[in-house]
C-alpha cells in the first residue's frame, strides 16, 4: 500500500501504545514488586522505572504550548493572578518580576529620577505560512515570549527571536 508519513506514524504509535508499553509496564512490575523486595531495607523508597521510548510529537506539544501560554496571557490580561492562572491552564509554576507602575517609580523611592533602561527592539514571530503565501511579522507578546523561552529550553535551542 501507499505509506506516506502520517500511515506510518500512526502504525509506530499504535504498535508503542499496544504493545511496546503494556511489555514494559510488566518488566517494570516484575521488578519493583519481584525483584526489589529482595533487597530489604536498601531497597525502601526507590522503584524501576522506565523512559517511553516513543519519540514525543514536538509539533503538537509545541501547538498545546502555544495554545496554554496564550489562555495564560488572557487571564493574567483579564486581572488574574499570574501563579493562578499558570496552574489552570497547566503551565509550570514561573516566577514573577514587578513592573514599576506606568507613571514610573514614586518619588522618594531609591532609583526615582534615574533615566529609564533603553527599551529592547521589539521581537517579531512569523505566523505559520499557507501555502506558498509568505507569512505575515507581528509583535512578540509576553506570554509569546514565555513560549519561547520554554520550548527553547526543552529542544535546547536558544531563543529564536533574540
């Protein structure tokens, strides 16, 4: 038959997911509850486990990322929590930096009246071309940003954009 790249990607998930998995989950069984109890006390607290071999789809999880970090950015744009909001859409847990207010730092604060740091040169991201049709540059939003350092940091690739 005609194997193009989604049949055979489809039948390399299927062959992981019935009969790859279930075989590891049970040598994996087989040595935490067989072969580590023979170990007694050395063994107390530790357990087999093992690495799905599958390779992950990065495509899609990059999509699932996108699509997170831009439920993160209307939440947090709508007045929510920036923690709350990373915990209900799934993100992991981010830290925050304060922004000075838009009026600036108030009087009588260390750092009051010092000239502002330069602004950065804003970032553009391509959107996805169709087609041939060439794609269209916009303006880099902060949860964009976040995207873009998080899955940088899981290809272990740098930052696109900087």
């Amino acid at each position: 038959e005609d194997v193009n790249r989604a049949n055979a990607q489809t039948g390399e998930e299927v062959f992981a997911s019935w009969k790859i998995s279930p075989r590891l989950d049970r040598w994996r069984d087989v040595l935490n509850h067989q072969y580590l109890p023979l170990f007694g006390a050395t063994a107390a607290g530790v357990e087999f486990d093992y690495v799905y071999p599958m390779p992950q789809n990065r495509e899609q999880d990059a999509m699932e990322l996108t699509a997170k970090t831009a439920a993160w950015g209307v939440l947090v744009a709508n007045g929510a929590d920036p923690q709350d909001a990373a915990e209900v859409v799934g993100l992991p847990a981010m830290r925050t930096i304060a922004r000075p207010p838009p009026g600036g730092l108030p009087p009588g604060t260390p750092g009051a009246g010092l000239p502002a740091a330069v602004p950065a040169a804003p970032m553009v991201a391509a959107a996805p071309a169709v087609g041939a049709a060439a794609a269209a540059l916009a303006p880099v939003t902060d949860a964009q940003r976040v995207v873009i350092a998080y899955t940088g940091n899981i290809i272990g690739e740098t930052d696109p954009c900087g």
